[in-house]
C-alpha cells in the first residue's frame, strides 16, 4: 500500500481525525446548550449519531497517534476494510443527522420566519454547520480509505 | 471485470435503476400532489434532488437495457468510475434530501403533534418513506459499482 497524505498513522490522518472530534463535539455543545432540544427528534438524533461519530473518530486518533510514536505501519488490506466500513457507517449517520437537523432549522429560520426560542435560533444554526463541517472531514477520511484500498 | 448481480449490463442492475427511477417517481408524485410542499424548503429540495436522480438512473437504465440487447459488455475501469462517481453523488444528495424532509416530517407528526395540513401530512410521510427507499435502492448499485472496480 501507498503512503500518502491522510492515510491510517500519518499527521494528515491525525489531523483529520482530531478535527472529526472537535467538529462533532462542537455542534454537541452547542445544541446541548440550547434548552429546548429535547423536545426535537431531529435534535436529539443530531447528538446521538454524534455522539458515535466522536466515539470512533476518537478511537481512530488514538490508533494514528500510536503508530506514529511508534513508527508502525497501519496499511494492511484488513485493518483498512474495517476502517473503511466503520468510516462509511458513521459518516452516513452523521450525513443524516445533520440533514435532518438542517431541514428543521431552515423551517424555523427560513420557511416559517419565526423562531420563538430566542438566543437558541443560531445555537441551532451554528450546531448543523459544525455537523456539516464533521461530516466533510470525515468523508475526506473515508474517500482516501477507498482510494487507498483500491491502489493496493 | 466479473459478472455478478447487480453490474452493469445484467438484468439485476437494469432491475435496480428502474426501481431507483419507480421510488424516486412516485416520492415526487406524492409530494407534488399536496398543497403546500413549495412552503417548504425540505420538501422543494426532495423534489428537485430526486429528479435528478430519476435522470441519472434512467439515463443508466438505458444503456443497461442497450447492452442487454446487444449483448455488449459494459465494464471497462473508465466507465464503472464514471458511473460510481455518479452513483456517489447522486446517493448523497438523496439521503440529504430524505433526510431533511424527514426531519421537518417528524416536526410535524412527532414533536409538535398536529399536522394542521389535512389529507397531505400522510403524503409527507409516504413520499419521505419513497425517497428512502430510493436511496436504498441507489446505494446498493453504488456498492456493487465500487466492489466492482475493486475485484478487477
């Protein structure tokens, strides 16, 4: 296999990940901060889809980190296969999630042109653009996966 | 290339893009038959990202049918990129869309419990429920697309 800018144990990877992460754990603080989220299926959907996102995204990172301070090579046809499914499952959820969340902000703000959870309105705003921001790093991550596992 | 179920130029993959065009078809059918989905940005982006769709895989259902005809084989690397470019896309902006419609879908059955548009809130829900379905259908070929190109 190829090493190349964003595969598994490289500083690009790394990188991807932890922005995964910080991303995904943004666009939680933010809606969590909200006081009427709980009353959103979408809302709720959001966080726990990225709840899972950061959970894997995180275990990735550590994975990277490793075989960087190790000088290990992380590129076997296996490994690669799983990240690959775990990185389509969890950037499909998220895709998801942050559309679902989107449709409903964008009633809010835009169909309705009321949003009576004043202060709350752009926590939602800014929560599905920080999802949307995790789920453009994330399928980043899992196009390079492909690419690397078809030039192998 | 193999020749398994699902590749391009064989009955499952013609079987697969005429579903894809059926689901998509009749999701836009049902929302276009209520009053008030232009109120909607979701539901307006339903309609147009699934007639994109439609067009994609009829245009694939086609050259399908072409090279079941003429008995032609369609599984040069060149073409199945092309076409797994196209599935990807296309896939993406429809899980988006059905999933942006199935959040304000939800708003309204779900979270806010009154669905004050009589008679059109099942044909939200039903076109959604098709939008899905469509998007299934299109991630299947798009699957079988890349495990193609994979084992060639």
């Amino acid at each position: 296999m190829k090493d190349f800018p964003g595969t598994p144990g490289t500083v690009t990877g790394l990188i991807l990940r932890v922005l995964q992460c910080v991303f995904a754990a943004a666009s939680i603080a933010s809606m969590a901060s909200t006081s009427y989220f709980f009353k959103f299926t979408a809302f709720c959907y959001l966080i726990a889809s990225l709840g899972l996102q950061i959970t894997w995204s995180f275990v990735l990172a550590l994975i990277d980190a490793y075989a960087l301070v190790r000088n290990k090579a992380l590129q076997s046809t296996v490994l690669v296969s799983l990240f690959i499914v775990g990185d389509w499952i969890t950037a499909t959820l998220t895709l998801a999630a942050a559309s679902s969340s989107s449709g409903v902000a964008i009633l809010y703000f835009n169909d309705l042109k009321s949003c009576s959870f004043i202060g709350d309105c752009q926590k939602y705003q800014l929560s599905v653009a920080l999802a949307f921001l995790s789920w453009i790093t994330i399928a980043i991550s899992s196009l390079i996966m492909v690419w690397l596992l078809a030039s192998s």
